[in-house]
C-alpha cells in the first residue's frame, strides 16, 4: 500500500496525532543507580569489601527512581491526561 492509502486509512495526512510523551528527568537517576552499582560491584569483587555498600545503594536508588517515575506515568493516565483523541491511531486508541 502506498503511503498516501496508509494516510487515508488513520483520517487523513493532517488528522493523525502521535503521541510524544514529555521529557522526564528520571532517566538521570536510573543513570546514577547503574553507575553506582557497576561501581560498587567491581570495587567489591576486587576486594573493597565498601564496595557492597555501594551496589545497595544504587540498588535503593533504583527503586526509589522506579517508585516515582511509575507513581508520575499513573497520575498522569489517571488524570486524562492522554485521553481519547490524545494519541496515535496505532496505540489503540
């Protein structure tokens, strides 16, 4: 199929909205908690026994950063936030 019949099956080349969500800084902690626990798990099994305490808490930022940005993806879908008409045709929507 042609891009043109692609366009005309979703409403029309200007009817089709894609869903982008908005940048999120929580990637920035994910970053640090893999940094940390690389870190810590080279430094510990080179004999800096320290270093455990350093995998535990990238292990606990982790978690932190999961708990929050999944608590932020919830308030944002429970708020309509991206409600019908908000997102691309592919989505389901």
């Amino acid at each position: 199929m042609s891009d043109s019949g692609h366009a005309a099956s979703h409403g029309g080349a200007h009817g089709t909205h894609y869903f982008v969500p908005e940048p999120s800084h929580w990637m920035i902690f994910g970053s640090l908690a893999l940094l940390c626990m690389a870190t810590g798990a080279a430094s510990w099994f080179n004999g800096w026994h320290s270093g455990q305490f350093v995998v535990y808490a990238g292990l606990a930022i982790l978690v932190f950063m999961m708990w929050h940005w999944f608590g932020d993806v919830i308030r944002e879908s429970e708020g309509s936030r991206y409600g019908p008409g908000k997102m691309s045709p592919s989505v389901g929507a």
